[in-house]
C-alpha cells in the first residue's frame, strides 16, 4: 500500500514487514508549446503539469512549471514510466476558463524526451 504521507514512527519503535522501493529517477520530458489561431496576450501565462494517469496519489513536488516567453519547459528527475502533461494557457481578459491540452508522454531512465504539445488560442468572440 503506498503511503503518500508517509509513516510515523517513534522513538525507540522496531518496525516490521515493511518493504521500501526506490528508483533511480534520472529521466527528463523537455517539451514545446506550439501555438495556434492566435497569440498569447501580454497578461497571458502558459502552465505545464505533470501527472501519472490512474495515481491520484502521485505528485512530482510542486505538480508542474511555467513555459518560458518561447513556449518552452522542463522537467527533470523522472522515473521510468507514463506520464500526462496537460498545458493551460490563462488569459485574465478571456474571463474565461483557460484552454487546455494534454498529451501522454513515456519517460526512460537517463533519457530525455522531447515533446510538442499544440493549444489552440482562438480569441473569445465578443459578445
């Protein structure tokens, strides 16, 4: 059973049948965001997370990373296996909720994967 928070345990306590797994986490996923049917405002930010589908309990200490002015971000320290990356992009002045994309992304141990996600920003019509 994983333990997301971990176990307490106190002074002087001998523990049993406890079973720790580690990796060695030394994939990466570097990624660029590709624009479409628009431009991102001034106000505008674009956010990647980073999620393991089926693992509500899983997080990478912080959840995700702010693409820089190119679209581009970075993520390092990963473990072998299949991650989600899901990309927003918020616009304050849309008021609207931000528009998203996802991707499924395979990360190899020593390896780094290099992906492209495109977000369509279609500017709201005005009413």
């Amino acid at each position: 059973m994983v333990q997301p928070n971990g176990l307490q345990v106190q002074t002087g306590e001998h523990l049993t049948g406890i079973r720790v797994v580690a990796a060695y986490a030394s994939g990466s996923i570097r990624g660029v965001i590709r624009m479409e049917n628009g431009t991102l405002p001034a106000s505008g930010h674009l956010a990647v997370a980073l999620s393991k589908p089926g693992d509500a309990n899983w997080n990478n200490n912080g959840g995700g990373t702010a693409a820089d002015a190119r679209g581009h971000f970075l993520f390092e320290g990963l473990a072998t296996g299949t991650y989600e990356l899901t990309v927003s992009a918020y616009v304050p002045e849309w008021r609207q909720r931000p528009r998203t994309t996802k991707q499924i992304v395979t990360v190899t141990d020593g390896a780094a994967t290099d992906v492209m996600l495109i977000i369509d920003l279609t500017p709201p019509k005005s009413p």
